[in-house]
C-alpha cells in the first residue's frame, strides 16, 4: 500500500513569508504527527491531529499550526517565517498508540 | 520528563565488523522503544521495536533487546555492510500518555568496504 506522501519535497521561502506543507497518510490511519529535524536541536514533536483534532503540540511558537481533514490529510502552516525556520519537515502517521509511526520523505524548508 | 540518550558518533567501521550502538532513556511511564534509520536524503524508517521488558526487536540483521533494569535498548548487528551506512537514531512513545516520539539525538554509521 501507499506510504506516507509528503508535497512538496524542496521549498524555498523568503523571510516573513508564510508556507503550507502537505501530509498525506497511510490509508486507515488517523492519527498524523508533524516533526521537525534541524542539525542544532535534532528531531522535535511539533504537533499530533486524530479525526481532525489536535490530540498533542509540542513546545513551538503559534507560528507554527496545523490542521487534519476529513480524509486524515493533513497540513501545516508556518506564518512568518524566520530563517531557523529551515529545516527537514517530517510528517508520520500511525494506525494506533504506541505502536509507532511511518514517516514520509520530508519536505525540505529553506528560509531566506 | 522524558529523554533519549545515543551514543556520539560518527561511528565508522569496516565490512562484516559487529555494530553496537548504545541508547539509554528516561520515561516518566512504561515506554515502547523504537529504533529508526535515516538514509541520505530520505525520511526515517523504522528498523524495530519493543513494547515490554525482555522483548528483542529484529529485523535485516539488526537486533535490540527491551532492558528495563538498565533502561537501555542498545542496538547490534553481527556483520554490517556498506548499505548499511546511514543515520541511527533510537525513540520511545510512553504507552497511554500521547502518541509523541521522544528521539535520541541520532549515531551516524559509516561503513567502508
């Protein structure tokens, strides 16, 4: 079956611009979950949705926000952007708790 | 709260030498434990995992076993190979408080022929 779908791959933004990236999950899970992987701070949890509602938000300032549809498609949303804002942004989903997730490819940001 | 410790890396090796990557971790509940890898380029996959005590993960060669007492879940592999080279990066999910993966800060593995 499909994996976890990511669009687009490559971004490339100007400061205070804002940007939307794309998550499509694992067909039948409804959970999605936003990561962002920088050299500097590694891996950190940006936000969880499950039938279409934040379950979960990591430590990251409102600039950064999220939505899941219906279909359990997800996206995210960064206002204002700033030039830390650049890094790999992963998506994952997951069929159920604790039994950890697939991630998609990454869409690579890069601010300006 | 809760923490992930790997091993430094880069860990460099050559053909058919056994791997050991070292994870230790901190979790305010009962935690599921994961290792994932990322390729150049690519996302993470993931490579294994364990839910309880005592459980080994496998899987292509690579094994973790689940050690409550020392809390660790220290991944090896017997012989690696060239594909093998790549990002290593051990996680866990405390089982009933959310569903967010808490990662280690990653071990690159390099492999020579």
């Amino acid at each position: 079956k499909a994996g976890v779908t990511q669009t687009p791959r490559y971004l490339i933004k100007t400061r205070g611009q804002q940007v939307t990236l794309s998550c499509s999950p694992i067909s039948g899970h409804r959970s999605v979950s936003w990561y962002q992987q920088t050299p500097g701070q590694g891996l950190q949890f940006l936000f969880e949705y499950f039938s279409e509602t934040q379950r979960n938000k990591g430590n990251f300032p409102g600039r950064f926000s999220g939505r899941q549809f219906s279909n359990s498609r997800s996206e995210m949303n960064v206002s204002t952007l700033e030039l830390g804002d650049s890094a790999l942004y992963l998506c994952a989903s997951s069929l159920a708790q604790g039994t950890g997730y697939t991630f998609g490819s990454g869409t690579r940001l890069t601010v300006v | 709260g809760n923490s992930v410790t790997q091993m430094e890396g880069p860990v460099t090796l050559s053909e058919e030498a056994f791997l050991t990557i070292n994870c230790t971790y901190t979790a305010t509940g009962y935690p599921s434990l994961f290792w994932y890898v990322q390729y150049p380029g690519e996302g993470l996959q993931l490579l294994l995992k364990a839910t309880k005590a005592d459980d080994k993960g496998s899987n292509k060669g690579f094994e973790a076993t689940y050690r409550k007492e020392t809390t660790s879940f220290h991944l090896e592999k017997g012989s690696v190979q060239v594909s093998d080279s790549a990002v290593y990066f051990c996680a866990l999910i405390v089982n009933n408080a959310g569903n967010m993966l808490t990662f280690g800060g990653g071990t690159r593995l390099m492999v020579k022929p």
